[in-house]
C-alpha cells in the first residue's frame, strides 16, 4: 500500500506523491520541493545523471501541476490567457509556453498539450499551482470553457534516455499505437492493464516530452494506477541500465541541455527576451493577450540577458555568485554545477549586454576566489539525433 498525496496527517503540511513507497523501498533521500516530499536521490547524483545519458532514468513527476480546459472557446481563451498561438496547436500536439503577467514578468512557463477539439491539458510548475490555477480562471472567465485543477487526479511518470523507447513499448500491459512514431513535443492516447486477461485497463496520456536534454517520455495516469506502472518499467527496464532518478540529476540534466528552471532563471522580474523566451511569444496572432503590451514595449534598456558560462578546473558557480567583467561587476549566476557529461564547470547567468557576446572573458566570484569563465551558446549540451 502506498501513500497517496491526500493521505498526508490533517496537522501535516507535507504531501506525498502515490509512488512514495517506491521511493522508500528504493532506499530514496527526500528533499521538501513546493511542500511535496520528494526524491532528491537514490544512489549518488552522478550515477543517475549518466544513466539518462547513456541509457534511461525514470522519474516521478507527480507534484507538477495539471489543469484542463476544456468548452467551444478553450482555444481562443488560451490564446488570450499565454503568450503562444494555441488555438494553431494540433489535437496530440504540444507546446511550451508563458503564462506573462501584465507588466510582461513571467508567472510561470508551462506545457500545453491539445487532447482534444476543445480540451487542453496545462502541465505548470508545483510551486505555481495555485496561482496559475488562479490566474487561468480569471483569464478564461469571459470566454465558453471550464476550467479545472485536476492535478490530485494525476500521477506523471517520466522515462528518459536513450533507451528510453525501448524500455517503454516492452513494458507488459502498455498499449500505446504509434509510439514508435511519436515525434517529439506530441502525445498519444494509451492504456494500462496490469494484469493480463482481465477487464480493468487504466487510460495513459503518453508524451514525448521531458526535461532532461534525451529522447524520452512522460506518463499521465491514475494515482492508484501509478505505482504498479511504475513497478513494471523499473522491471522491464532493469536489463537495460533503467534506474529511478531522482531531483538533484534532474537538476544537472536541464541545465546541460540549457532549460531555464523558474525560480532561478525565470520569474516575476524577467521578460520573455530576457531569458532567450522571444520566440515563445507570438506577436503575430490576432487579439490581445496578458502582457502583450508590455512585450511590445520591450524589456527596459540594458536589461541583463541570459548567458551560457564555462570555465576550467573544478570549482562550479552557483546561484547567486557574482560575476565580473574585469572590475566591473555584470551579472549573477542563476544555476550552475560541474557537468557530469561534459566534466568542467557550467553556469547560466544573467549578464548586461555588452558583457554576454560569445566568446567573451569573465570572472565568477567563487567563494572569495575569481574564476576565468567564457561566454557560450546555450545549450551546453545537444543529444546526437
């Protein structure tokens, strides 16, 4: 028996994902992440960080958010509550996209997925479930749609790797037709039966989606129905180097592959050009939409950008260390760590302009010692297709 997100003590303000006994059972650390208890690691970070890159981690995503839309103008409420053209995105298709505030400052950034002629499924950050949930019903209030927080009726499981399809369409009792064709960014309808020959099969919304930089997939199903599914990829999945993964590789991995985290590269006081998020944006759609104006008016001058840093030896910036151009202070660091891929220090950091052209010489500020750095593209990291 496994604990379920609402089967947290009344006088407890933690939560538990449905897969919580898996993770003890795997020997898990937990770490508090937006009031949920969730695994940080099983074994050692950098284990389950190359296991992803060379073969396949699976993580539970259950804290993330999820809320449907769904009534005749879903479309266009959605094109006027984000910052994309949603009512352009293809039934099975999905889209990432910013919930802007007024003013232009990101309330969150949050996948799409078009389930339906008039049914949207929004994947948002667990930390900004509430507000998100929020500010979709106020945004969406004037148009013919509904809007519900269905994220306690949602479990999200994730495989990544390269070895991530193969393990997937192995597992006894998923049903998923086309998987092997599913491009990226698209979702599929499934099923789930865990026990052959009988009745009972639980619906499966198949994504080829993730956060890790690898070929991989992510799986909305049931919470009762989580833990046995999860049983089953771990089992299938064991000859082929699969191993649970847990928030601390996760971490590593987005941030090889370039992918901004809210909280550290994106927030409240960050334009969408800010963040290298410009494209995210559609001017081009008829009507207005949240932030629209502001956007247009575009990010105060001298706004720092966001920049890709890399530097020898071992020491690592992280969040909040400063960086200089020579004397001069010019940004701070949003996230940075050794990569385990690439073996030498990465960061992103926000950077005033004239300080953020490739192949420009820094310093970040480690500890008291000043650590050459240089500026490159982002991402760090680019899987071989």
């Amino acid at each position: 028996m496994t604990d379920s997100p609402d089967s947290t003590p009344a006088d407890s303000a933690e939560r538990y994902s449905p897969l919580h006994a898996q993770h003890v059972e795997a020997g898990a650390s937990f770490t508090d992440f937006a009031g949920w208890q969730m695994p940080v690691r099983y074994s050692s970070d950098l284990a389950e960080h190359h296991a992803v890159r060379t073969a396949a981690g699976l993580f539970d995503l259950s804290h993330m958010a999820e809320i449907l839309i769904l009534g005749p103008e879903a479309a266009d409420a959605l094109d006027y509550a984000l910052a994309g053209k949603i009512s352009a995105v293809a039934i099975g298709q999905a889209k990432y996209s910013l919930l802007l505030a007024r003013d232009g400052g990101i309330v969150d950034d949050l996948v799409v997925y078009r389930t339906g002629e008039d049914r949207f499924l929004i994947v948002a950050n667990a930390s900004n479930r509430a507000v998100v949930a929020e500010q979709l019903l106020e945004r969406c209030s004037p148009f013919d749609c509904q809007v519900f927080d269905e994220s306690d009726d949602i479990a999200l499981i994730a495989v990544q790797g390269p070895k991530a399809y193969e393990i997937l369409s192995q597992v006894p009792g998923v049903q998923v037709d086309g998987l092997a064709d599913l491009k990226y960014y698209w979702s599929t309808p499934g099923t789930y039966k865990p026990v052959p020959g009988e009745r009972e099969q639980h619906e499966l919304l198949v994504a080829r989606t993730g956060y890790t930089g690898e070929d991989g997939f992510e799986l909305y199903v049931a919470p009762d129905a989580a833990p046995v599914l999860w049983d089953a990829i771990m089992e299938t999945g064991a000859g082929s180097g699969l191993v649970p993964a847990g928030l601390a590789s996760r971490d590593t991995l987005r941030l090889e592959a370039g992918m901004p985290l809210y909280g550290h590269e994106l927030g409240l006081t960050t334009f969408p050009v800010q963040a290298g998020l410009g494209r995210v944006v559609n001017l081009k759609k008829d009507g207005d939409f949240v932030g629209r104006a502001a956007v247009e008016a575009g990010a105060p001058e001298g706004s720092r950008v966001l920049a890709g840093l890399v530097s020898e030896g071992k020491r690592a910036g992280r969040a909040e260390y400063r960086v200089f151009d020579g004397d001069t202070e010019v940004g701070i660091v949003t996230s940075g760590a050794l990569s385990p891929t690439l073996g030498y220090p990465i960061a992103m950091a926000y950077v005033d302009p004239a300080s953020a052209s490739e192949g420009a010489s820094l310093f970040i500020d480690v500890r008291g010692t000043r650590v050459s750095a240089s500026v490159v593209p982002l991402p760090f990291y680019k899987r071989e297709t």
